[in-house]
C-alpha cells in the first residue's frame, strides 16, 4: 500500500503542540513585574556620549556582570548552578565561558541572568518557581567594566507567538488536507495563517512588529540604566540565536507535514524584527550588538542532532525546548568573545 503522506506530519505537529505550549512559560513565574525608568524623550534614540570611544579600548579586565534571560542563563544545560534555583543557570552557559575565556573568576565575575526574565526582571525582583531572584542591574557598579544582556524575547512574547503559530498552522494544514501546506511541500508561496492571525486591521506593522516596538522601548530603558549604574563599563547587547533555517524545508524531519513553510518563514521574519531591534536600541545606546543569529546559521532547530545550536520541541537530554543547547551557548560565547577582544 502506498504510505499516506497527510496523516503522519501533521500528527508529529498535534504531538508537538503540548510541548510548544509548555515550552511558551518556560522559567516564567507569575510574580509582578516592575517596568523600568522610561528613557528620556530625546534620548532613547541618541547615542550616548563617550560611549563610542569606549568600545575601540583594549578587552575590560572586569569586573564581569552577565544579565538575561533563559537564552543567557542556559535553561537545563547541565550542570545547573547558582541560587536561585529557578533561575535555571547553567555551568556553561555564554556568560560562564567568556568569563572562563576573559580569565575572570571570582569576584571579578557575576551572572545573575534568570529564566523568564523580562526588562522589568532588571529592575525589580523576580519570582520564580524555586526562589527570587534579586533585581539583576543590582549587580551593577561604578567599578564594572564589563557588561552582557540578553533581553527583549519574553517582552515581545517571543515563545507565544511560536506557540500560536504552531496552532494555526496545524489547523490550516488539517483543512487543506495534511501535506499540501506543509513545510517542504512545494507550496512555500502559500498565504501564511499565522501571518493572517497578526495581521492588523487596516494594513501597517503587524500585531507581532508592534509588540517588537515596544519591548524596543523597554530595552532602551534599560541600557540607559545600565549606563547610569555602570559608566564606566562596556555593554554587549546580545541577539538571539537563529532559531529556524532559511530554508523551510529543512525543518520537514523535525516537524513533518504539519507546519507550514509560509509560517515557518513569519516566524523567521519576526525573529529577524526582534534582533534588528536589539541592534538599533544597542547602536542608540552606544552598545555594542553582538549577532548571534549569523554565526548560528545552519544550526537552527532542524539541524542535526550533532550540529544545532538550538533544540527542538522535543529536545535531547539536557536541553529545553526550543533553547540553546551547550553547543549553542559555546556557539554564543564565541560570538560575545570575538567581540569583546575586537
């Protein structure tokens, strides 16, 4: 008999499905969460003075101090470490190893990144499912000569966006009968369904541009803090890793029929929004951005077990869903180095 070819990709989606959902709250807690100081009106696009020389300066010696999220703290890469717990910090995550790398241990060294943090996480405590963690621009000092943040996904809602786009895929995959949409289908020019969900009334950005926007804002908040904190310090603000191939089709495998390469493609085109983002609050502020999504390329989601950076829905063991790997945050380090030492 010949293998039916609608039935079991979108399936694998529907399997998935539970998974994404639940990778969506990954390290979020349901604690309040302060939002930070709004920058001033005429300098959230204005580059600070006295930054730009800084960055032309030899590597800081330290001291270190890494702020982020679950893509900072190395969500369930092993081994798990610090307090609080809930953080989910890994040993080697990108912080630890450009310390590791900088010759920086002890007191020259801070990573107090958490899981589901957001930029109003840097400015006030953090609930988690196993211990707060202290406002994290707390860490900061006069005497700090180097800073990491990775921030701005959680924000723009990131994960749910993933999630919902799973949903809508699946659903019109399921109504145009199975593989006809399906990623690597041969019908990539197809309408995306999650492009139609966030699509505004009237035309203009998007519902997912919009939210981009305005975790833009929140981001240039807090780079002005951390100028304030830490003048003297130099800061690296860093994108996300490359999540899904430039080619939907690679990702048939690791998602089968179920999901639609247009939606794949949105979802691409929308990560591409948050890191260009990144990039201009970073330039504003007189940061540096350090482009992860570049040197990731070929080690999305859909790569190989032994090449990618970032882990599917269904993860290997010591991963989390659709989270850098430890390759992945070696992948980061080296970027953040390469950086630093430029």
């Amino acid at each position: 008999m010949a293998r039916r070819r609608d039935g079991g990709g979108t399936a694998l989606v529907a399997v998935l499905l539970p998974v994404l959902l639940a990778a969506a709250g990954c390290g979020a807690d349901g604690g309040s969460r302060a939002v930070p100081p709004a920058p001033p009106s005429d300098g959230a696009q204005q580059q600070s003075p006295g930054r730009s020389a800084a960055q032309a300066s030899p590597s800081p010696a330290g001291p270190y101090v890494a702020l982020g999220d679950s893509y900072t703290s190395g969500l369930k890469v092993p081994p798990q470490t610090g307090t609080p717990a809930g953080c989910a910090r890994s040993g080697v995550n990108y912080p630890a190893l450009v310390a590791a790398g900088l010759g920086l241990t002890g007191t020259g060294f801070r990573d107090v990144s958490c899981s589901g943090a957001r930029t109003g996480d840097l400015t006030a405590p953090q609930r988690t499912a196993d211990g707060t963690n202290p406002p994290q621009l707390d860490a900061l000092a006069g005497t700090t000569r180097l800073v990491t943040v990775g921030i701005g996904g959680n924000d723009a809602g990131f994960m749910d966006v993933v999630t919902r786009c799973a949903q809508e895929s699946l659903r019109s995959t399921l109504a145009a009968g199975g593989a006809t949409a399906a990623a690597g289908g041969g019908t990539g020019g197809a309408a995306s369904a999650c492009r139609a969900v966030y699509a505004a009334a009237g035309g203009g950005p998007d519902e997912v541009q919009q939210k981009v926007a305005a975790a833009g804002g929140k981001v240039g908040a807090v780079l002005a803090e951390i100028h304030r904190r830490a003048p003297s310090a130099r800061v690296y603000v860093v994108g996300y890793p490359a999540l899904l191939p430039a080619d939907p089709a690679a990702c048939r495998a690791t998602l089968g029929d179920g999901f639609a390469a247009a939606d794949l493609a949105f979802l691409t085109e929308k990560q591409q929004q948050l890191n260009g983002m990144l990039r201009e609050r970073a330039a504003a502020a007189g940061a540096v951005f350090v482009d992860t999504a570049a040197v990731s390329a070929g080690h999305d989601m859909c790569a190989g077990e032994g090449e990618r950076w970032i882990e599917p829905a269904l993860p290997a063991a010591g991963g989390a869903p659709l989270h850098p790997n430890a390759r992945g945050e070696r992948g980061m380090a080296e970027a953040v180095l390469a950086a630093v030492r430029g």
